[in-house]
C-alpha cells in the first residue's frame, strides 16, 4: 500500500429482503482487518440553480490494490462508523501498481 494506513475497515457487502419484501443491506462481512487510509475533506460545489456555493464534505478512501472493493459496497472503520462506496477507481501507472481509491459518504 503507497498511502500510510489511518484504520483498519471491514468491507460489508450483501442484500437481503425484509418481511415487507424490500431490499435492504446486510451486516454480512466480505473482508476484515484491511488496512485503509480515510481522508475527509471539503468542497465547493456551486448549484446552478440557486447560484450559491455550498461546501460539502467528502471522504476519500485508499486501499491496497487489488482488495476488490465495488461500487455499493459498505465499508466500517474501526470506530464503528459506517460509509457507502459511491465511486471506485484505480490510477494508472505502467511502472507502479497504485493503491485502489473510491469516493464515500457517512451513514453513520
């Protein structure tokens, strides 16, 4: 892993059906232990529609390439919060195999 590990998460991943028959997520552990750097940031976003600018908070994720994380998936940290992947992507680099990244938002 190139970024210097800040935690270690559980990627969640799995759906099942609720007694009303709608999808939910599942608690179901995919892989533990994986050492993970999370960074919060903010950014402005401008909304065209009101012309204002908004700062929001972002969360970046780094993990060792090849750990298979996917879009959807959920990732816990080792202080019990929980994040959605929302975007999972790799920079290329033909002499140097990069860390996996994605894009999170906090559920809880």
């Amino acid at each position: 892993m190139i970024a210097t590990p800040t935690t270690t998460v559980t990627i969640l991943r799995g759906q099942g059906v609720n007694e009303f028959g709608d999808v939910i997520d599942l608690p179901t552990p995919w892989k533990t232990g994986v050492p993970a750097s999370i960074i919060e940031r903010s950014q402005r976003v401008h909304g065209p529609k009101d012309s204002e600018d908004r700062i929001v908070r972002i969360f970046k994720l780094r993990l060792p390439r090849d750990t298979g994380l996917q879009k959807d998936d959920r990732v816990r940290d080792s202080a019990g919060q929980i994040y959605i992947v929302d975007n999972v992507y790799q920079q290329a680099n033909p002499f140097w195999a990069q860390d996996q990244s994605a894009d999170l938002s906090l559920t809880s």
